[in-house]
C-alpha cells in the first residue's frame, strides 16, 4: 500500500481516537470506561498473578511518583533530533551555502528551551505550607461550589486556598494548580505557570525552525536535481511524469 494511503489511515485512527477520549472524557461511566474494565477482567484470568503485580507496580511507579525516567527520554529525544538534524541537514545546508544563522537558529532556540527546561523543572509551583496558607486564603475568592471555605487537606495538614489541589505525586497541595508535568518531573502551579508556557512556547519554535530549515533543504534539493521534470515507471512499467505526490512517498 502507498506511502501517502498509509499516512492518511493512520491520521484518521488518531484523531477518531482523540475525539472519543474527549467524548468519554467527562462522562462518569462512559462506554469505553466500561469496555475497558471488562477487558482487564477477562485479561487479569489469563495473565499470571505475578505478571499483573509487576506491570501494576511499573505503571503507579511510572505515573504516579516522581521518576526522572521521563526527563531522560525528553532529553534522549532532543538529543536524537539535533544529532540527525546535524549529521543529515546541517552539513549539507552549509554546502549549499544557507546562511549561518539560518543554520544556527535552532541551535539557539534549543538552549533556549533547555534552560526553561531547568527552570521550570526546579522551581517551586506554589506549594502550600503552614507558614504561607493565611495569605494564599487571600488571593482568590471561594466560590462555594467547587472550592469550600475551611477544608483541611487530610496530607498536608493546611487549610485549601480556592483554586488549590493536592497532588499525589508531589505529595503536596499547590496553589493555582494545574496539572503535574511527568516531562519537567513537577507540579505547574501559581509559581512556574510562566515558565512552563515559555517553555512549550520555546519547544514549538525549535521544532519550527528544525522543520522549516529541513524543508528548506530538500526544497533545494529538488530544484537542483531537476527532479520535477523527470519521469518513472509505474508497477506495469508505463512511465509518468513526476507529481508532488510521488515525491512525498
């Protein structure tokens, strides 16, 4: 089967996939919850006890407690991309005589990243303590239905500001929380909120500027192959001029 009929089959099974998580998302006992608990019951009488305990303790290990293990794969990934993007795109660009900084841009974006990496992932959310928790009470406004005036975490021991949550991982309440990051390895909360967003903001602009320096090559590439007037036989060996979709494959 075609490269570009390939693609576009898989495309269409993840974005069906995303649209029924979304769907079933906010139902409390939705169709693929109950399919999904069906199938562990039938699995759990065919996988070994022993094999079931194992694979419960690596997954509340992997995304219920602080592991590093995502933070060395986030960086491993990056390290991947640039090392292909320097070996396969840069040398190559620099023959053709691109600009330097055309060339360098993504470099630099990349530290750029990396440091609100850092940042992001040794800054404090906002943890609500004891010695804070009297003036943090103060910035937002109980609402009376999803926050309530007076509730105690049962963990922290500390009264709940409005718009704070106890996160399981951290073990610790968070003001403004938002969600835990396993990719940074910490809570984003009233504190690092900023830097988190520059720092998607950051990784989107160096997988741009990767993107838009490789497109740029191979864009050079077939202007300089004179490949678009060039011809190719087909399986029953009749022969077509080259089309836009027979490059993509």
């Amino acid at each position: 089967m075609e490269f570009l009929t390939l693609f576009l089959l898989y495309l269409g099974f993840v974005l069906t996939i995303t649209a029924l998580l979304c769907l079933c998302s906010g139902r409390k006992e939705s169709f693929l919850t109950r399919s999904v608990n069906r199938a562990s019951q039938v699995l759990s009488l065919v996988i070994p006890t022993q094999l079931q305990r194992v694979t419960h303790w690596a997954l509340h290990r992997l995304f219920h407690t602080r592991s590093c293990l995502f933070v060395v794969l986030h960086v491993a990934l990056q390290a991947a991309v640039f090392g292909e993007y320097t070996w396969e795109v840069f040398v190559y660009c620099w023959e053709l005589q691109f600009h330097l900084f055309l060339l360098l841009l993504p470099y630099l974006l990349l530290a750029g990243n990396l440091g609100c990496f850092l940042l992001c992932s040794r800054a404090n959310p906002g943890t609500v303590t004891k010695s804070n928790a009297a003036s943090l009470v103060k910035v937002y406004a109980y609402d009376g239905v999803l926050f309530q005036r007076g509730l105690v975490c049962p963990t922290c021991t500390v009264e709940k500001p409005a718009r704070s949550k106890h996160c399981s991982v951290c073990r610790t309440c968070v003001h403004r929380f938002d969600h835990h990051c396993v990719w940074v390895n910490n809570c984003i909360g009233a504190s690092n909120a900023g830097l988190f967003l520059l720092y998607l903001l950051s990784l989107t602009a160096t997988a741009g500027a990767v993107a838009a320096v490789t497109a740029a090559f191979l864009i050079q590439v077939l202007l300089l192959s004179n490949i678009m007037h060039g011809t190719y036989l087909d399986a029953q060996g009749q022969e077509h001029p080259v089309e836009v979709a027979f490059l993509v494959q």
